[in-house]
C-alpha cells in the first residue's frame, strides 16, 4: 500500500520530530521507511514537503495517526502526480548509480 502526505513548510520541526520520533520502536516510521521531499525539488509548491510511504495497510494507519497533526493525506489525481515525480526521481538515481560499473 502506498500513501502521499502533504505538510506545509512550516510545520518542518514538528514534522522531523514525528519523523525521527522512537527511532527503534518497531512502529516507527524510521522502521516503516517513508520518503521525503520538499515541494521545491518536485517543481512543485515551495511551502509544501511531501512524505510517501510504502508499505502494510496496518503501517499506513500507524502512519496515518502519527502524521494526522502536521500533515494531510493526498489523493486522486495530486497523489499520482506526486507518486510519478517520487517514481521518476528513484529511477534516475538507480540508473546513475548503475552507470558507474558499466
């Protein structure tokens, strides 16, 4: 299962302290795994960051509830989009990474 967060800029430090909250908790999003970019290096709004994370539906809602006070969850069409620029971007470091033991 895969889920797109927006937060707005602002709200950085209360994001990072969720963020990097319990690092060895097995519930952690540290152990969940999430991505995360700032809207500026998407191409997309400046005052946004953008967290995704891939995995079990039952770490999606840990998710969901840790994040709930700094950060909305996307959908539709926004989410995709999102989606696409984190997918494009992960496929373009792998295959720089690759060309280096050719």
């Amino acid at each position: 299962m895969k889920r797109v967060y927006e937060c707005d800029l602002s709200k950085k430090k209360d994001l990072l302290k969720i963020l990097e909250a319990d690092k060895f908790a097995t519930d952690s999003l540290e152990r969940i795994g999430y991505k995360f970019r700032e809207g500026a290096s998407l191409g997309e709004d400046k005052s946004k960051i953008y967290i995704y994370v891939s995995s079990s539906e039952e770490n999606i809602k840990k998710a969901d509830e840790k994040l709930k006070p700094v950060a909305t969850v996307l959908s539709g069409e926004k989410e995709k989009k999102i989606l696409d620029k984190i997918s494009a971007e992960d496929e373009g470091a792998e295959a720089g990474f690759g060309s280096m033991f050719s």
